[in-house]
C-alpha cells in the first residue's frame, strides 16, 4: 500500500509504504461487509475498520472507515459496482479546513487481486490526486 502523505499541498509528492493485512468478513447475508486493516513501514502504522453497507433501495453502497490512531469515522463514499468488478464511489469530506471531494475506486484485477485508489479533488471534481494506492491478494 502507498500513501501520499502530502496530499493537496501543491508540493513535490512525499508517498510512504506499508505491508500487511486486509481481512474482509461478511455481514449480514453479504449486504455488508467489514474490513480490518493493519499495516506498517518505516512511516509507521495505520489501523482501521471499514464498514461497507449495501441499501437494496439505492442500489449503492457506503464505505465508511474508522482509523483506531485518533478513532474518528471519515466521511462514508456512496456508489457502486459495474458487474464488470469495477465499483466507483464519492463523497465529500474536508482536509486541513477545506472542502473536498472524494473518490475511491475499487477494481478487480483477478480472483485473486484487488486494486483500491483513493483521490482528492479540490476543484469540484475537474482535477483528482491520488493518495491512497493499495494492492490486496487473496491468500
């Protein structure tokens, strides 16, 4: 996993890198999900929980995740699957006072792998920066 740690800051990109573990456990018959994160690098370590909710009305989900270092809940993204193992979801969320946008992308590579990217928008959407690039293999 990679993370710019700078992110919207209009400098030169400053990534760190972790390795670890990702486990997924369905809820709820499969219309929700929860994912516990642990991984570490020389920048340190990031914990969390995602809790991923699927509204049968909607036909969206929402990925809400919860990071155990100052036990906030971020701002949930709301989207959903192509049937083609691409999901694509937004939100809004704020970064050192301002107001963002957010899109997270989730792309099956294979049945074995999964690639999440996560960026930020500062201009209502016209320009996106990555900063959260990860790659989870199934064991």
């Amino acid at each position: 996993m990679r993370v710019l740690r700078n992110a919207l800051s209009g400098k030169a990109p400053d990534w760190a890198e972790y390795r670890g573990t990702s486990i997924v456990r369905p809820l709820l018959g499969g219309r929700a999900n929860f994912v516990e994160l642990s991984v570490g690098g020389p920048a340190g370590k990031i914990e969390g929980g995602a809790l991923r909710l699927y509204n049968p009305q909607s036909r969206q989900w929402s990925l809400n995740y919860a990071s155990l270092r100052n036990g906030l809940l971020t701002a949930p993204v709301y989207g959903g699957f192509d049937g083609r193992g691409r999901g694509v979801f937004y939100g809004q969320d704020m970064l050192d006072g301002r107001a963002i946008l957010v899109r997270f992308v989730i792309a099956q590579v294979s049945e074995k792998e999964v690639h999440f990217e996560q960026a930020y928008s500062a201009d209502g959407g016209a320009s996106w920066e990555e900063n959260w690039i990860a790659v989870d293999t199934r064991r």
